[in-house]
C-alpha cells in the first residue's frame, strides 16, 4: 500500500534556508545540504528546495545546493522557485533533482506545463498553487484565488479550476499552499486540501499551517491529500520526523517506516 | 579510467543520483554515452524516466539496444531502473504498442479499473503510482538481500509489467493490485522503483549489485 509522504520544504534565499511567516519577514534556519541530510536521517520521504530569491546569481547557487544535495542525499527531491524556461527545467533535472514545480510561470504560460511534461515526463512537473481565500465568498462555499510571485500578486484564477486545467496540461502532482495559513502553525487548509484533492486525480500535497502532528493526520485523511509538506515544524525541531510519523502509524496512516536495522 | 559500472546514458534522465549513489556505496560507476565506452566494465546499468517509445528510438540510434541484448543473454551483472526494467519486455501499451528489448516475454500495461476512480466521496487510488510502497520478495535474489521485512522503496510510474513467465517475478508491490514490482535471473535485476531514491533501503540493495559484479568479475 502507498504510504502518506512527509515533505520537507526548505526555503532557500541566497543559499541560506529561511523561514517566513505569512510569506514574509525571513528568518535564518541554516545550511540546505546540512538539513537535507539531517531530515534524511530522521526519515523525511522527500524534500523540496524553494528558491525564494530567483534571481540570476541565485540561480546558479540554487543549481549548486541540487548538486551538492544529489550527492549525499538518497531520497526524492525537488526544486522550485523562478522556474520559466524549459532550459530551466533541463538544469534543474541534470543537477540529480527528481521534480520541479512551477507557479507563476504556469499561471503566466499554461502551455509551458505540457511542454515541459512533454519533454521530461509529468512525473517531474509539479505545480504549485499559492492559494488565499476569497474574502466575499460564503462561509460554507468557501472560494480561493491563486497568487502569483510569491504570494504577492492576485490573478483572479480560482484555484479548483487551476488545479483541475494543471491536471489536463499534465501536471503530474499539486503542491496546495495556503498563504492564510503558512507560518502560523495553527493547521493546514483542511476545506482547501480536500476541496482540490476531490477535484483531480493525481496527487495533491498539503503545504502551509503545520504546527503539530496532529495536523497532517488531518490533512491526510480528512483532507484526502497523497503528501503533506513541513517546515516550520521541523526547522525548529518541536516534533522531529519521527516524532510525527509514529502519530500516525499509530493512527493507522500507512507510512514509510523510518528505522533501518543496523 | 573507465568505469567497472558502467551506467547508459541516452538522453532520458536521472543518471547523476544513480552515478553518485552507485559510488556513495563504494562502486566506480561511471556513465556512458556510446556501446564502446563499456568495454571492460563489469556490470551495466539502465536506468531512464520518460516515455518508453522514445526511449527505445534512443537506445536504438545509440546502438545500445544490442549492447544491453548481448549483456543480458550473456548473464553478466545487470541491473534495470523504472524504465530500464520495462524496456526489457516485449512490447509496451504507453502511446503503442511499442515493441521492447524483448529479453523478458511479457507486456508493460497502465493501471487502469475502479480501484482508480474516485466514487462518491471515496477519492480513487492515483495513477501515476507515485511514492513509497512496500516490497515483497517473492523470489530470493543477491540484490534484494538483507533489507528489513517492512521495506519500502520509491516508485514513479503509471505503467507495470506483466511478465508471462511468473519465474522473471522476484518482488511484488500491491498498488490497487499485485504486480511485478523487479524481476530477476541469475546475475540479471531490474526493479520499477528506484533504488538510488529509496534511502538506506536503496543503499542496501546498490551495495547488493556491487557484491554481484565483484563476486562475477
């Protein structure tokens, strides 16, 4: 049986991981390949790098941080952040990262989706969707808006919709984050996860709000989401890996188990 | 120097994690870009990610289509990744049916019934299969040796294969249903998940192919 994937979701600006609230005020959470490797050891099943800078000269540090990662760390792993090109694509891949996820420039250029699953198969084509709710909307028909370029920019796209048209393009999974709620700990999107999770076929991660294990239980089986992504949660060690990952063996999740006999 | 293991490199992917975990367990592998350059390696590997159509035409202009032929019926240390096993079969449905390599008789086909279709409230089973799953050994081989009883491994793939001979079958995946999950025979493996993603369980079973190709060299 699949199990449920824990992600862990490194923010890196300039090489550095940092971590925001709410997508802003960046705080130093350390060195990329060094975390990589400790949530490795702790039995993390993937880990994603998002540049948050994407700038040209962060580029080719980012490029570097896959590299360097590749080599020590044994596990899936993708790379985000700025991605416009399917030369983009191609770099990214060749570094040894097994996906990429797009945002901005999906939203911008749908088609960009199918050439790159074209090229590269959609298996490494993840979109990733930065979704607010939508104020006017009724509060048990909750609607949410994608954002573009970090959170920063409303696009008036609905973010089911956008899922459901990534999906035909060839999207071959969703990152699902929630800018209400990433940063602040209190729980993931559950009504946005399960809302979207029900709307397409591949698999849907929730990312954004976790605070406690308690949280990705919900995500997991309420929620109908295949991943749930971490960061906070794990930079700063209140519940190690490990920690989450019994709660919810013990709650009947199928999960990777973690500990490797000597 | 060249590489005691060798890795074919025709254009479809992911070669860089498996030359580095190949080497992080103590193997000089190396990756290979034409049939020569495997002249006095010990053992081959193909690995590749992508459309298995395309595949073959690259394997084929390369010439390495009869390089992997001759080193399978020759039984010397090979080991097949994701689409590195399915090339090995007679044919595959993806955008087909696409003849194969034809070394193991048998079809690559998509996962498809209503275990994959949502009902109701009931999300369906995801296609591609993508992720952690379990590996049953079925069938004892060296490269699936000394791996706890609860080991998973990592897979990306919307299709599996069906050898007709059961005998190819040496561990079994359950995904909505049992199928071949890596097939062997003597010093032949090739699995559809992929060790060089699958962490310490991975490691273990690299390092089982590199015993392989010492214990045959």
């Amino acid at each position: 049986m699949l199990a449920k994937r824990i992600i862990c979701c490194l923010d890196v600006d300039r090489g550095r991981v940092v971590k925001c609230i709410k997508f802003l005020d960046p705080r130093d959470a350390g060195d990329p390949v060094e975390l990589a490797r400790r949530y490795n050891a702790e039995g993390v099943d993937e880990l994603t790098f998002y540049d948050i800078t994407a700038s040209h000269e962060a580029r080719s540090i980012m490029l570097e941080v896959a590299a360097r990662t590749a080599e020590e760390v044994f596990i899936p792993f993708t790379v985000g952040g700025g991605i416009r090109t399917i030369d983009d694509f191609r770099a990214v891949l060749k570094t040894g990262a097994d996906k990429v996820s797009i945002n901005t420039a999906a939203l911008k250029r749908p088609k960009m989706i199918t050439a790159a699953a074209e090229r590269f198969g959609s298996q490494c084509v993840v979109l990733s969707i930065d979704a607010k709710r939508r104020a006017d909307a009724a509060a048990d028909a909750p609607k949410w808006e994608c954002y573009t370029n970090g959170g920063r920019v409303p696009t008036d796209v609905d973010v089911v919709e956008w899922a459901q048209r990534g999906e035909e393009l060839g999207a071959g999974e969703i990152v699902l984050n929630s800018i209400d709620a990433d940063g602040t700990m209190a729980g993931y999107d559950i009504q946005l996860c399960r809302a979207v999770a029900d709307a397409v076929t591949i698999p849907v991660i929730a990312s954004g709000g976790a605070g406690k294990p308690e949280h990705l239980h919900r995500a997991l089986t309420e929620g109908h989401c295949e991943a749930a992504l971490v960061a906070s949660i794990a930079h700063y060690s209140a519940h190690p890996i490990a920690e989450i990952k019994s709660y919810l063996a013990e709650r009947g999740v199928p999960i990777r188990p973690t500990a490797f006999p000597p | 120097m060249k590489p005691q293991i060798a890795i074919i490199d025709y254009g479809m992917g992911n070669l860089r994690s498996v030359e580095k975990a190949l080497q992080r367990v103590g193997a000089q592998a190396g990756v290979i870009d034409s049939p020569e350059a495997a002249a006095g390696a010990k053992g081959l590997v193909l690995p590749g990610v992508g459309a298995f159509g395309q595949a073959m035409e690259r394997l084929s202009e390369a010439g390495f289509d009869q390089l992997v032929k001759e080193w399978v019926i020759a039984d010397r240390p090979f080991l097949g990744i994701c689409l590195g096993l399915q090339l090995l079969f007679t044919e595959s449905e993806e955008f087909g049916p696409v003849r194969g390599l034809d070394l193991v008789a048998g079809r690559v086909v998509r996962f498809r019934g209503p275990q994959y279709e949502q009902h109701g409230d009931k999300p369906g089973l995801k296609v591609p299969h993508m992720g952690w799953n379990s590996l049953n050994v079925t069938k004892l081989h060296a490269v699936v040796e000394n791996l706890p009883p609860d080991a998973m491994a990592y897979f990306v793939h919307s299709y599996y294969c069906v050898p007709d001979d059961a005998d190819w079958t040496t561990v079994v995946t359950h995904h909505g249903m049992e199928f071949t999950s890596a097939v062997s025979r003597r010093n032949v493996f090739a699995s559809q998940f992929h060790p060089e993603k699958s962490g310490d369980v991975g490691l273990q079973m690299l390092t089982n192919f590199v015993g392989l190709v010492d214990a045959a060299a």
